[in-house]
C-alpha cells in the first residue's frame, strides 16, 4: 500500500465488487450457520441440505 487513499480506493473497488453478487455474501452466511450448527450438534440444518 503506497497511502491511505490507495487502500481506501481498494476497499471501495472489493464493497463495489461484493455488491455485484449478492448471493456470494448470503451463500457464506448460510454456510457459517450450518457448520455452527453442527458443532453444537444439532440437527436443525436437515432442511439446509
């Protein structure tokens, strides 16, 4: 990073991006749900599957 308004052109350009493909975003957050599910030993996930 060569300053500070480098790294918040780059941040802008990744929210820019990330805005674009919204389903990428909630596909993770589904996913984190499912694996906290399983570590807590639930079986609430089925109707993920």
């Amino acid at each position: 990073m060569e300053s500070a308004k480098d790294l918040a052109g780059r941040v802008a350009a990744a929210a820019a991006e990330g805005r674009e493909k919204p389903g990428v975003v909630e596909k993770g957050r589904q996913s984190l749900h499912c694996e906290a599910c399983i570590d807590v030993g639930s079986s609430l996930i089925e109707h993920f599957l």
